[in-house]
C-alpha cells in the first residue's frame, strides 16, 4: 500500500523559478490538503480540497496556487519562488476527520 | 490566543518513566482530538485519536480529555528511546473539515 505518495522528495530552487508539488494517494480518500512546516511554527495549512472539483485556501495561501486534478491528485504550485518558501511540505489525504490524516513524505524545497 | 497551543520542550525523561504531553484548544465546540509523532526528518504519523469526554488507552500510551478546562493530554508509560520525537497535537477547525495543529512537544528519552 503506497498511501500518499509526494514527488519530489528535494529541489533546490532560485528565486524567482516555478515549480510543481506533486501529491497522490491510493486510499480513495475525498480531502486531500497541503502543509508546511518551518522550525518553530508548526504546521501550517496551505490550501486543501475537501472533494474533488473543490479547493479552498487555508492559512498561509499566498505564493501558491493548487490543482485537484482528480480524486487521486493534489498540486502545489509556486509561481515565482522566494525564500521564505523554503521549507518542508506535506501533503496529507483523509477519508474523513474522525479519521485524521495520513501523510505523504515530504518534500524539502530550499529557495537560494 | 492560538487555537491549539503545546510546549515545546524539550521534555526530557528517563527510559521507564511516564511522560506527560499537554495540549491546550480554544475551541469549546471542539469534540475529537488527535496525537501525531513525528521523528526528525519524517512526516507525522497518527499515533491516538479520542473523541469526547474520558480516557483511551492504546498500549503504551493514554490520551485523556478534560473538555471542562480545553486540554488533552498524551501518557506514555515506561517510555523507550525510540518515544523520541516530536509529538504534534491536532483539532477540527471551526468548520470540521481541517486540522489546526499545536506547534509540538519535543520529548527526549535518556537511556
């Protein structure tokens, strides 16, 4: 069972470069929702997708922008990249909140 | 007030002895609570869930609500080097469809 998988696992940017976030998971699960996290500041909600054809912006949305391609797929998108988006993203999918999240890996995205 | 608040330790225990993880919410409608681990440089990973009022025990680990004064707590009895990690605390948002979480508790187990 995969879960939720994230690609990449690293990237290096320059600032200024875009770049794609990918999430997938294999849990049939209708929200799906995008995180990041920074020493000292927990997670924080980028955006998320409570079903399919939905997306909603969560706590720190600026920067990005999110594609929910199908049920499976979940996409970050950083347009212009600055360093004060380096940081760890999660993606995470659940079938419902009583249930709680299940994580992807993480991608760890440096802005030089 | 943040809507999910934690100590963010280190908290450090010697292996065998209990540690004892707070976490403070402000919403008062909130009714499920979740306890995530995370080991550095891992994702987080569900650990307990409880829900109302009361008490649950999963192995080595308690999780106990007090709804009357917003805080859940996490147990873990006889704790063991690899319960090293960083324990995030998580609450339903207003609107029930997200996870707000607390900053962390940093917990060290010394042999």
């Amino acid at each position: 069972n995969a879960g939720v998988t994230q690609t990449p696992k690293f990237q290096v940017l320059k600032t200024g470069q875009s770049m794609t976030l990918q999430c997938a998971q294999d849990m049939n699960h209708n929200s799906m929702y995008w995180y990041r996290q920074d020493p000292g500041m927990g997670l924080r909600l980028i955006y998320y997708s409570a079903s399919e054809g939905t997306t909603d912006k969560g706590e720190v949305p600026n920067g990005y922008n999110v594609s929910r391609l199908n049920k499976r797929e979940f996409s970050l998108r950083l347009e212009s990249a600055a360093p004060s988006q380096t940081s760890v993203y999660f993606c995470a999918s659940s079938s419902g909140l009583n249930y709680g999240y299940t994580f992807g890996s993480g991608t760890r995205l440096t802005v030089v | 007030q943040k809507e999910v608040e934690q100590n963010s330790g280190p908290l450090s225990v010697p292996e065998g002895a209990i540690a004892s993880l707070n976490c403070t919410y402000s919403d008062r409608g909130s009714q499920s609570f979740f306890w995530y681990r995370q080991y550095s440089g891992k994702s987080p990973e569900l650990i307990m869930f409880i829900y109302s009022n009361g008490d649950k025990e999963d192995g080595r680990f308690t999780a106990q609500l007090n709804k009357a004064s917003q805080y859940v707590s996490l147990l873990i009895r006889d704790s063991q080097p690899s319960d090293s990690a960083t324990y995030l605390c998580a609450v339903p948002g207003a609107a029930g469809n997200k996870l707000t979480f607390g900053g962390g508790t940093r917990v060290l187990v010394k042999p």
